[in-house]
C-alpha cells in the first residue's frame, strides 16, 4: 500500500532550477534580441526590452513561490499551482518570435 503522494527526492527542486534556469534564458534573450534589432528597429526595439524584460524577472519571481507552494502542497495533500506561469513563460516566448520576425521584415 503507498502512504505517501509523492517521492520524498528532490523533484520539486529540480522543477524549481529548471524554472529558474528558463526565466534567466528567456531574460537573457529578451535583452539579446532587444539590442540586436536596436538598429534596424531604432526605437521600437527599446521600447519592446523595456516592455518585455520585466515579464521575464516576473517569472524567476513567480517560480520561488511556484516552489515554496509545491513543497507545501507535497506535504499537506492540497493540489498543485495552475498553469499560469508556463503561460507566462509562453507568452514571453510569443513576443520575442514577433521581435524577431519584425527583425526579419525590417
């Protein structure tokens, strides 16, 4: 008979360094692609980092108490946290492709 939900490893805090691991990447490619479309965008590209690079500081914010509910919520029985933030993560993702297409056009 299984006692417990889950194993006791360390998955959780797996999940948490990969999300982490996304949010900094996803940071990183935002203020890349920013300054590399800077030129044939001029403005456009500033205005789309400064946007944009918040969402990706919201998302490492929002993965350390995505981890600290998910530890609690290991341990307590209660249902994991929703999806939003892979939508985040997607919507991010979303916005950088129109950059580079625009990037392309231009």
């Amino acid at each position: 008979m299984i006692d417990r939900a889950f194993d006791d490893g360390a998955q959780n805090e797996r999940t948490s360094l990969a999300w982490t691991r996304t949010a900094l990447s996803l940071l990183v490619g935002v203020v890349l692609a920013s300054r590399l479309a800077a030129e044939p965008l001029g403005a456009a590209a500033f205005v789309f980092g400064l946007v944009v690079v918040p969402l990706p500081v919201a998302i490492l914010l929002l993965a350390r108490r995505r981890y600290r509910r998910s530890h609690e919520a290991l341990h307590a029985d209660r249902t994991l946290p929703d999806g939003r933030l892979p939508g985040l993560v997607a919507v991010v993702t979303l916005l950088l492709a129109v950059l580079e297409i625009a990037y392309a056009i231009a």
